[in-house]
C-alpha cells in the first residue's frame, strides 16, 4: 500500500480494466497483461499467490499502483450519464 492511495485504489493480485477507463500502459515483470476480447485488459500481478507478507510483492504492488495511477486508469468511477 502506498502512502497517496485513497480507498477504493488499491492494486490487488489480479485488476480489471474497461478500455473504456483508457489503455494499461508497460508495467514491469512479472506482471502479466491479457486482452480481454474488446472489452479490456486483464492484469496479473504475479504468478504465484500474492501474499502482503512478501515485501516483494508489496513493491511491485506499489510500482504498479505508480505507473497505474499515471495512466489515470486509478481515477475515481464516475455515473453513467443518461443520454
């Protein structure tokens, strides 16, 4: 976890992004990323179990959550407008 994350941004084992929410950008190994159809992006962290015990995966968690955030793809959900 990092200092600046707020709740509700939090980078898990395994994240889902809409295309929608915009494009995942690189991210570092191990961390895999796997098209989901047209529909967006899926996102491993790490192929064993992730585990906040390992410092490890709490770095890479971190890193991730950085570059993530930069990308925008960490920004609040906002309602669908009705049009």
């Amino acid at each position: 976890m990092t200092e600046k994350a707020k709740p509700g941004t939090f980078v898990g084992w395994v994240l889902y992004f809409s295309r929608l929410r915009g494009t995942v950008p690189p991210l570092p190994a191990p961390v895999c990323i796997e098209p989901v159809e047209d529909k967006g992006t899926l996102v491993i962290l790490t192929p064993e179990r992730f585990t906040a015990s390992n410092p490890e995966h709490v770095a890479l968690a971190a890193r991730v959550h950085e570059l993530l955030d930069r990308a925008g793809l960490l920004r609040p959900l906002q309602p669908w407008s009705a049009s």
